[in-house]
C-alpha cells in the first residue's frame, strides 16, 4: 500500500513540476523535412485519388493481353493524374497482386529509382516474352486490310504498331505502312 501512495506522490510531483516549466520555445524543423511531410502528404493524397479510379488489378500470369489491359488502363489513368514519375511507379505497384506483387517485391530494390518508362521495360521484358513480341511483330508486318472494314483494319494495325515502333516512329513511315496495306 505505500508504494501505492509512494508511487501517486511522485507522479503529483511530476505533473506539478511539468506545469511550472515554461513551455518550450517553438522547433526549428528543416525545410527538407517540411517538404519531405508534405511531399509524404500529397502522395497519400494522389493514392487516395488514384484507388477512387478503381485502378484494374493485375495478378500475373503467362497471358500477354492481360498484361497489355493492364498497362493500358494503367497508362490511361496516368493520363488523367498529375503525378511524378515516381509516383507512377508507386501507384502501378498498388496494383499488383499474387504473382505479380511477388515478382514486384524481388525487383524492386534492384530498381530503384527508376522512372516509369524504365520500370514498364521491365515489365514488359517478364510478362511479354521475346517470342511473342517476336509473333506481334511478324503480324504487324504481314498485317494487310483483304476483307477487314478500314475501321476494322485501322484497330489492328494500332493494336500492333506498337510492337514494331521501328517501323512506324515517323508519321512518313507510319502512314506508308497503313496505305501501304490497304
């Protein structure tokens, strides 16, 4: 019982002591850190933005054209956001799950820092093996209208263009492939 008492007597004593202190004179904080906070702060706030989007997710997987959905809704949304580079990479991160987010979490210390056309490559270089870039290619350059609607013919021909940007990355070239095929 009085270490009971003991114990209620010098917390008092404490709380008494704390109240005479005058307070203490306000922190200079670093303006790197201030910015640090705040660049903290508008992240949190662009990924709030970012998932109200509802964002599609991507698990992984062997099938290309669900990695091409994903980076195109993805790039889509990056459109619309008014985001750095590296916040890019960190919301397309969000996004990831299962065997996605496992490969994510083994590469990204390895790749850290870069920007998010770097990080796509890579990307790109795990879920679109060579072989079937290699097949988008072929079809792009055996790629010709016959019985297609030009409509029809204009959706493929951007569908694969950009599997072959060596063959369309002027609008001169761009324009004698598409007229070329007519």
């Amino acid at each position: 019982m009085e270490m009971v008492e003991a114990f209620r007597r010098r917390q008092q004593q404490q709380q008494q002591q704390q109240r005479q202190q005058p307070p203490l004179p306000p922190m200079h904080v670093p303006s790197l850190v201030v910015q640090d906070h705040q660049r903290k702060g508008q992240t949190i706030s662009l990924t709030k933005e970012f998932k109200k989007m509802k964002p599609s997710l991507f698990k992984g997987g062997i099938d290309p054209l669900k990695a091409e959905v994903w980076v195109l809704g993805i790039e889509k949304m990056f459109d619309v956001s008014l985001c750095t580079e590296a916040q890019k990479v960190l919301l397309a991160a969000l996004t990831l799950e299962d065997e996605a987010r496992r490969w994510w979490m083994l590469i990204r210390y390895e790749h850290q820092g870069m920007n998010w056309a770097e990080i796509l490559e890579v990307f790109c270089e795990k879920y679109f093996p060579p072989c079937i870039q290699d097949r988008n290619v072929i079809e792009f350059e055996n790629l010709k209208q016959g019985n297609k609607i030009v409509e029809e013919y204009k959706a493929q021909f951007t569908k694969l263009a950009r599997f072959a940007l060596h063959m369309v990355n002027t609008d001169y070239k761009k324009a004698r492939k598409f007229e070329g095929e007519l």
